[in-house]
C-alpha cells in the first residue's frame, strides 16, 4: 500500500488545486477548474469546498467551470470574529466572490446550509442564474430543526465540548453513519480530512457561530421561496437517498412541493453524495444546463 497519503498531504493537495482570493478583505479560498458556463457550488457545514472536489472535476471535464469557495469560518477561508455568520450574510458573500471572480451568470449548484443561502442568493440575483440544482437541504427555515447530532453545537460548553470530541476516529463513525453508504470505498485520510478543515486555526470556533446563527425569521423564508416561484431558470433536486439526517420523506418532499418539481432524482448515498455520485450529479448539472440553452 505505498501509494496511501497522509491526512497533510490530502489538505495540501487540495490546497494545491485551489486559489485564494479578496472579497471585501477577507482571504477567500476558492477551487475553479474547467472552462465554459460557471457552476457555483455552495457547502454546508462541517464542510467546505473540499466537499465538492470530485463534483468540480466531473463538471470540467464534461466541459464546464466548477467553481467553489469556502465561507468564511469554515476550509481555508478566513475566520474573522467580526465577521456576521449568518445565512443572509453568507449570500451576500457569494453574490460578491462570483463578482470578484468576474462571473456575471451561472448555474447553482446548493446543499445543506448552501441551501438557504443559495436560495437568498439566487432571490437577490434573479438575473444571473442560469439554474438552480438542490441537493440534500431544507426551505422552509422558520419550522427547521437540527438534525441530532447538530444540535449539541447549538449550546454553550456543550457545543464546545461536542466539538473538542470531533477528533478522526469519531468522525470517520459520524461519516459513515449519516454521510455515506459505503465509507470503506473511501480512504480513510480523506475522510479524516473534513476534520482538520473544520479546525483550522480557530478550533472551529467560527463553526460554532454559525451552528448558532441559522436563521428562522419568515421574513428570511419568504425570500428563499422567492429563488424557486416562478423564477425564469430550470430547477432540478438530487437526493441522496438514504440521508438520515435531512431524510426524503420530510425534506425531499418539502423541496419538491416548494419548487413545484414533478420529480426527485434519487442517488444511493446519504447525506455527502457528493464523496460517492459526483459524477451522476455533475451529469445531472449539465443536462440541466443544455435545457436552458436550447
């Protein structure tokens, strides 16, 4: 097994495909491979653009721009304390790292926290959206509740302590448990390195605001409902299937009733599809995208 890698050398590699980038003075690590129309990629939590990369390379190679960035507070982004760390403001972020980047349209590609804040994005830039792709998220913010291996992170000390237990071995349980069907296809130091991302030189205290920030207001959900109402762009959702956490039955369903979707696409994975069905998803994107341009 010479060919294995270290955990450093997973997170370097990584680093090593990406670029880094000013938006508003906050160093923003971003992943952009590819040429053609741009597929901005929104993560959730406790993720980053890590996440996407076998998505990103699977859309380059079928003749697209992948494109995704870490938020603030989570991968290799900066992790300011002043900075606002809410759904809204993340959004607005996107908005301004896609104008940086020079990006004047594009399709979105959103998951888990991305979902909200893709919505809140995709309403405040109607113009610029080519299409929108939901994977496992939920719309409807004022009625949401953490799934229960979130909600710890919710608390003072408690949160702290849940997150000080987050070590690789732990992880690696939680990953294989809710975010994948089948872990052990997986090297085991790319699992690993979802961790030391989350961690990096804050400890994940930037993570803990933003376990504590999600937004509830009905003013906020209206403008989520506004990026799938009868908007001028295609809206597909892809769903791993076997989520336990954002199951389909509740939140595929919520998705699909909201966006008016005849249809789910289903894939055989849990909450992280995009480890296991990159390329499904990247196929899916750009079936997608030839409907808008026909």
């Amino acid at each position: 097994m010479g060919n294995e890698r270290t955990v450093e050398q997973v997170i370097e590699t990584h680093k090593r495909s990406g670029e880094f980038i000013q938006v508003d003075g906050i160093n923003t690590f971003v992943l952009d491979q590819g040429e053609g129309e741009v597929v901005f990629c929104i993560h959730g939590v406790p993720t980053s653009s890590y996440l996407y990369r076998k998505v990103i390379q699977s859309l380059s190679a079928k003749g697209m721009r992948g494109v995704a960035i870490d938020l603030p507070g989570l991968g290799f982004t900066d992790r300011p304390e002043d900075f606002e760390y809410t759904f809204h403001n993340f959004a607005k972020f996107c908005a301004r790292a896609a104008e940086v980047m020079g990006i004047t349209k594009y399709h979105l590609l959103i998951h888990d926290i991305g979902g909200p804040i893709g919505f809140a994005m995709a309403a405040e830039n109607i113009e610029k959206v080519l299409s929108l792709t939901i994977l496992n998220t939920w719309i409807e913010v004022d009625k949401f509740k953490k799934p229960l291996p979130m909600r710890p992170f919710e608390k003072p000390i408690l949160g702290e302590a849940q997150l000080m237990a987050i070590q690789h071995p732990t992880w690696y349980l939680l990953f294989s448990q809710l975010g994948v069907n089948h872990a052990d296809a997986l090297p085991k130091e790319e699992i690993y390195a979802y961790v030391d991302l989350l961690k990096l030189g804050d400890d994940g205290k930037a993570f803990l605001k933003i376990m504590r920030n999600f937004q509830k207001s009905d003013e906020f959900k209206q403008l989520c409902y506004r990026a799938v109402e009868n908007v001028p762009y295609p809206i597909q959702a892809i769903w791993g299937a076997d989520d336990p956490a954002l199951d389909y039955e509740h939140f595929g369903n919520e998705i699909k009733r909201a966006a008016n979707l005849s249809t789910v696409h289903k894939l055989d994975s849990k909450h992280f599809l995009q480890e296991e069905k990159p390329e499904e998803i990247a196929r899916l994107v750009v079936q997608l995208a030839q409907k808008t341009n026909q």
